[in-house]
C-alpha cells in the first residue's frame, strides 16, 4: 500500500530553468508530493524510464529540446502520467497544441503558488477518477439501474459505473449523444447523486437562446445596464453558485461567449452586465451536445480552448438501436411511471408487441419511445 501510495504523488519536473526547478521544489515539498526535477528532455526520459511518476510539469521550452513533443512521448509511453505544461509565453497556441498532445492544463509563468497547486491537485484527483472508473468498470454486477436511468446493456453499465464515479467529484464532464439518448438525464444523475445535490441544477439550451440575449442570460445584469434593465438580475451562471450548470446543445454557444464563458471556466468568477463586480462562483459544469464537436473545431465554428476546457471527461451515449435488449426494460419502466396505465393495470407488453417495438430503429431514441 506504502508503494502505490508514494507512486500516486510523484511529480516530475521538467525546465531549464534553475531558479523555477529550485521554485517548485521548495513549493511541493511542503507538500505530499515526491519531486524529481530534471532540466532537459533526455534526462526527463530517463527518470521516467526509471521510476513511476502521477504528473509531469512540463515548460513549453527546454534548452535543447521541445515541452510539446515531450507531451507527446510520455502520453504515449506512459499514458498513465498526465502534464501539465508551463509556458513563460502565454501563447494560446502553444497551450492548446499542448492539450491536444495529451496535456491535462496548462499554467502561464508568471505564475501565483496557488494556481499551480490547484491545477496539480486537479490532474491528480482527475487521475485518481479515471482509475476508479476503470476499477468500477470491472466488478460490473447485475444492478441495471442508476438513478432514473435502467439499462441490461454492457456499454451502458460501464456508463452508469462512470457516472456514479462522476458524481462524487466536480470534473467537468461533455455528454454526447444523439437526440433522445438521455444526454440531460445523465447531467441530472451526476448532479443529484453527487455532493451537491442540495444545491441548484441549473440547465439552460445554448441553442434556444438569442445571440443577442446570451450574456445576459448567463452572466445577469445590473439595474440600468441597458435600455428596460429597471432592476438587476442574477444569469445562470450565478444561479448555479455551489450546484451544476448544465450547458445544452453547447455547439450553439457563440464564438464570442465561448471566449468569456472560457474565462469564466479559468478564473471561476463573473461580472454582470452593467456592473464592475466581480462575482465568484463554485460550479461543476455539464455540457451536452448531439453533434462532433472535432469537427465543429475544425471548421472554426468551437474554439479550440474552449473545446479542451469542457471536454475534460468525455461520455458517449449510445442510440436505443444499439441497445435494443433495453427497449422491453425501458417500456416497463415507463408504464410503471405512467398515470394512465396505472389506472388500467398496465404493467407488461405481450412478447409479440416486444418484438415489434425492438424491430423497429428508432431514430428518435428513447423520447420517441417514452411518447
């Protein structure tokens, strides 16, 4: 236990930089972290080849070699170490590449203690959820239900084992999913069996709001902002301070509100319109979506940082066509919930209405069933 205990706090630094490495080691060695800094890249490969390690800090440049490249290496030599990448330059670009290569987050220099410690005690719980999730994943047991949702379908037990998982922690979570699938009844699983149950669970349908209302809506308003603000008002963002927000069909956010809602997703704070206050917030954050968002990033339609920064856990939801040994289960759990077949005693189908029902594809998914 000593072993796996010392093995799930080990970080390894990597910077060319003397007086940074000297920096995070009197930094983390206050700390429950073990520390090993090395300042290039070959030296970084050869400890990593040596001994097992949680994280890697990694700077975007080291003397003789590439932080981006080195990302790249560790995630696929060692998938299980996560980085974090440190840049002195601040660039957007660099930052992104570097998540798209496998990085967890990335820190800009200067950079406050605080922030660092953050961001590692984040890669480390995310780290510590994943490997739970898989432990979950394989003492699967007959249970077919979770929360609202029931399911006999291998795929969808590992779902409900990952949401379980999810609920007890605040990693942000992209639920996709064709239409019908459940996307918001997975978002509610995750908020109402988790710690902040107590709290709201504010949705709000990215695609069914104006553009030109959008920052109002999210961020609220103080009295005068504009013409017919005659009083203030809290966005949902706000709302959802100690709860969940839930963002659906995000890929009809606006660019522009993705940019500030990325902020947001940075710095946890707000300003409403009209006002110079800043608002701190305590949220999780649940986005939905039924289409691909890699392609909507690469057709310039979703910011690449911003994609990166809800996608942190990813959970597809599959069609009913692809679980129809769920369709009788589903249809009982229906009727059982249903007023009118209560009334009438209605609590099976014959097995020739069955059949029929898992014959057919549903496109509409399980809201077409339910209706």
């Amino acid at each position: 236990m000593t072993a796996v205990a010392d093995y799930e706090q080990r970080l390894l630094v990597v910077d060319d930089d003397p007086l940074i490495r000297e920096e995070l080691e009197s930094l983390f060695a206050v700390q429950p972290y073990g520390v090993d800094c090395v300042p290039s890249v070959a030296e970084a490969m050869q400890r990593l080849g040596e001994r097992d390690f949680a994280l890697a800090l990694v700077d975007v440049r080291i003397g003789g070699g590439d932080g981006i490249a080195l990302t790249r290496d560790i995630r696929e030599h060692w998938p299980d170490v996560d980085v974090i990448m440190i840049t002195g330059y601040g660039s957007i670009k660099n930052a992104v590449e570097a998540m798209r290569q496998g990085a967890v987050d990335y820190i800009t220099k200067p950079f406050q203690p605080e922030e660092l410690l953050h961001s590692v005690q984040k890669a480390l719980e995310r780290r510590r959820l994943i490997d739970e999730i898989e432990y979950l994943r394989g003492q699967l047991s007959d249970r077919y239900s979770f929360a609202n949702m029931v399911s006999r379908n291998p795929a969808m037990l590992e779902i409900f084992a990952t949401l379980e998982m999810l609920a007890r922690n605040d990693v942000t979570v992209l639920i996709t999913g064709e239409s019908g699938t459940g996307k918001e009844l997975a978002a509610r699983a995750i908020h109402f069996q988790g710690k902040r149950k107590t709290a709201r669970f504010v949705a709000i349908n990215c695609a069914a709001v104006p553009e030109a209302l959008m920052e109002s809506e999210l961020f609220g308003y103080e009295r005068g902002a504009f013409t017919g603000a005659t009083t203030e008002r809290v966005g949902k963002i706000e709302l959802a301070n100690g709860g969940t927000l839930f963002l659906d069909e995000v890929e009809s956010m606006p660019l522009p509100m993705q940019a500030k809602l990325l902020r947001v997703l940075e710095e946890r704070a707000i300003e409403r319109l009209g006002g110079n206050r800043r608002i701190q917030v305590d949220m999780r954050v649940v986005a939905a979506t039924n289409v691909d968002l890699g392609k909507l990033v690469r057709e310039g339609r979703i910011r690449e940082d911003f994609y990166y920064r809800i996608n942190v856990v990813p959970i597809v939801l599959p069609p009913l066509r692809e679980r129809r040994e769920d369709v009788a289960l589903l249809v009982a759990d229906f009727l059982r919930s249903n007023a009118l077949a209560k009334e009438k005693g209605l609590n099976r189908l014959t097995e020739r209405a069955v059949n029929q029902l898992m014959a057919y594809d549903w496109p509409g998914n399980i809201r077409e069933l339910s209706m």
